[in-house]
C-alpha cells in the first residue's frame, strides 16, 4: 500500500485520541476534525510546487512564492467532511470547492451517491477530504466520480481508516496518494471502524 502515507506525528495523534473519546462534545468534534483537516493538508502539500506572484509589500513591490490555491480544488464528502472542508478553505483560501453526497446503506454496506456539486476539475488538482475509509466504498465511489472528469492529480486527506478498505482504495487508484491520520485495526461485521470513533457524521451533528 505504497500509496497509503500514514502521518506519525503526536500533535495528529493527540487529536485522534480526542475524537475517540465519547466524551468530547459535538463542537469539540467538528473543531478537532477542522484541525486535523489543516494538518493533513500541511503534510500533503510539503512538496507542493509553487508560484511566483507579483504583490506590493511595505518595501516595494517584489514576487513572492505561493501555493496555486486557484487551481487547486478541493472536494468534500458529506456531511462528515464538512468540518475537514472547512479547515483546509482556512489555508487555501482562493480555492474553489466542491461537494458529494453520498450515504452508506446500514444493512447492504452498499453506497448511495445522493448529490455531486463539482466546479471545473479538468486539468486541475483535488484533494478530497473525507474522516473515514471504512469499507473504501465511499472513497472509491468518490474518486471514480471524480476521475470522469480527468483531473491532474488527486490527494485524500482522511483521519482513520481500516486496512481492509485502504487495500481497496490502493488497488483500485494506485495513482492517488491518501494521507492518514491513523490507521486502526480492522472493521467489525457491521462496516465499523475497530477502534475508529463510531459514527464520524453522527459525532459531529449530535444525530
Ligand atoms: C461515513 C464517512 C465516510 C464513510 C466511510 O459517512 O464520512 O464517507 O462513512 O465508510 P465506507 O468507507 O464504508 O464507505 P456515512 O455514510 O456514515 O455518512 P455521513 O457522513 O452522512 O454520516
Ligand atoms: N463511517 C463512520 O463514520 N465510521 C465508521 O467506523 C465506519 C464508517
């Protein structure tokens, strides 16, 4: 899973802890996953290339480094990776973002993609961001989505993920590098994350 780039760092780990803990709150939740969604983006981009710009600073005008924010997009699955959305449109500011819906069927596993909000991708980079890779099923179903549209490249930032839905995802898109927060045991009968934190959308929206 040569694709599958787990971040060790104790501030990530820290904050995966937290959102264990049935005891953090739903504002905690979606504060801790905002957090961590700036995080992952942070060690992503570590070798991003960069453009020059002209701009006016105090001694003159100059060009300066930045990151291409306009030609990155980035994409969220809802509703879990609302708060992930929202942390990474923090840093990149200038970015335009996009959105899918999808639901998983409780029994069936199965995924139901509900709403696809997308700008122009053609040509362009994404990154995805989703909490969790149970199954793979809806980040599969995402990228699937996504790659119709013939984008550059393609990064997943996610927080905790299973091995068995990580193999899915590195088989099916060997091509789209996945930077996680932690990757955890393995999936109970149910689809469920063991240890994971339950339901990442239901933690968050106190469903
Ligand atoms: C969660 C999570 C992922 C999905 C992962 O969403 O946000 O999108 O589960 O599971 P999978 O890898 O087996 O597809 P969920 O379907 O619970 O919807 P929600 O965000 O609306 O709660
Ligand atoms: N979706 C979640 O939010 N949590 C899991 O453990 C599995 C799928």
């Amino acid at each position: 899973m040569q694709n599958i780039i787990e971040v060790n760092n104790p501030v990530v780990k820290n904050i995966v802890s937290h959102l264990r803990d049935i005891n953090t709150k739903g504002y905690q939740f979606r504060k801790y996953v905002k957090e961590l969604g700036k995080l992952l983006l942070f060690e992503a981009l570590k070798n991003e290339k960069m453009i020059e710009k002209d701009i006016n600073i105090w001694v003159g005008g100059g060009k300066f480094p930045f990151l291409d924010e306009e030609n990155i997009v980035v994409v969220t699955i809802l509703r879990a990776g609302l708060p992930m959305l929202d942390g990474i449109l923090e840093i990149l500011q200038e970015s335009p973002a996009g959105f899918l819906a999808m639901k998983r069927d409780e029994e069936t596993l199965e995924i139901h993609t509900y709403y696809v909000r997308l700008p122009d991708i053609k040509g362009k980079k994404v990154i995805i961001a989703d909490p969790m890779v149970a199954t793979g099923g809806s980040l599969d179903t995402a990228l699937n989505i996504l790659k119709e549209k013939k984008p550059e490249k393609i990064i997943s930032l996610n927080i905790i993920g299973a091995p068995e839905g990580l193999k899915r995802i590195s088989e099916n898109h060997p091509d789209v590098n996945v930077y996680i927060a932690q990757i955890d045991e393995k999936l109970n009968k149910d689809g469920y994350i063991i240890p994971g934190l339950g339901d990442a959308g239901d933690r968050a929206f106190n469903t």
